[in-house]
C-alpha cells in the first residue's frame, strides 16, 4: 500500500510538471508602453482684430522718418497655467519676415510688390512716433520671470506704414502692401 501512494504522489508530481510546462508554452506576453510630455505650463493667445486693415496710403505721405494709417490692435495671453520651478521664462515671441531698413524693423511678406514700404510694430497703449521703440522678428515680450508660472498680460500695440529713413523712402514705389505676425506662446 506504501508503494501505490508512493507511485500516486510520483505520478501526480509528473503530471503537474507537465500541465504546467504546456501551460506556460501556450502563454503569450503583450506589452504597454507609456509615453508623456511635461510641460511646464501654457497659455490661450488671441486678438482682438485678425485683419488690421491699414488703408490706402497716399506716396506723397510717406516721407523720411514718419508712421502713417497707425491702426491699434491688443494681444491677450490669458487661461494660464503653469508651476514654478525651472530654468526657463514664459514669452510670447514674434515672427514675421520683412527687413532691417534705415535702422527699423519693417515687416513685409515676399508676395508684396510695393517697393520701399513696410509694416512697423510697436508694442504701447499710446499712439507711438517713427522714433518709438518698434518690434522685430525674434522679440519676445516676458509672461513671468525666469522659473515662475505664466500669467495673464494684455499687450496692447500700434502697426503704421512706413519706408523707414532716406534710403528706404528714395526706393519707394507703389503697390500692394502685405505682412504677416505671428505670436507664439514658448518657454525660453
């Protein structure tokens, strides 16, 4: 009897072993990979005007060191979030093609024909002059210090149409006048 318990526990075990080594030769393995971004935090940007119709300039008014037709416009930042900590500042930068002129930045597409003129920017609550600080392809305007969670800003700006200096203004010819800015929320 001692035997047939004995040859019982041993065919058990046998059976078992070979249960489970075809149990595990029919399991399959599937994998989930995650990913994320962490981002520090952004911000909704709009404008209060999409076009900014300049009108129709007259030639005779685009003289050496003047901004004619300035039309205003305001750029909001707002819905911010964010945490602090980090090494980088929340801006909103500002892009546009155009050229260096008689010391002033101008934007103006490559589709305009109109020689000499271009569009200026500047960044005020007040209407500004030609000798006011304009804004250029690559300026950044600070939505918090270095580290620091973006706060809501309203940025009010002035766009005028100018040939810049004397050397601008003797190129000038008529045409078609176009330019395009594009403000983008980044972390620098």
């Amino acid at each position: 009897m001692h035997l047939n318990s004995f040859c019982l526990k041993k065919a058990l075990w046998v059976g078992l072993s070979v249960l489970l080594g075809v149990t595990s030769i029919n399991t399959h393995a599937v994998t989930l990979n995650f990913s994320a971004t962490i981002v520090q935090g952004t911000c909704s940007l709009s404008l209060d005007k999409s076009v900014l119709p300049l009108g129709s300039v007259n030639q005779a008014s685009l003289i050496s060191g003047t901004l004619v037709n300035l039309q205003p416009f305001t750029l909001t930042a707002d819905n911010c979030n964010g945490a602090t900590g980090g090494s980088l500042q929340p801006v909103i930068t500002v892009a546009g093609a155009g050229s260096l002129q008689d010391g002033k930045w101008l934007f103006r597409s490559s589709d305009s024909d109109v020689g000499g003129a271009g569009v200026i920017l500047v960044q005020s609550a007040t209407q500004p002059i030609y000798a006011s600080t304009e804004v250029k392809s690559g300026d950044y305007f600070p939505l918090a210090a270095v580290g620091q969670a973006p706060v809501n800003k309203v940025l009010p700006f002035f766009a005028g149409v100018s040939c810049g200096g004397s050397t601008g203004c003797a190129t000038l010819k008529p045409g078609q006048l176009t330019a395009n800015v594009n403000f983008v929320f980044a972390y620098r």
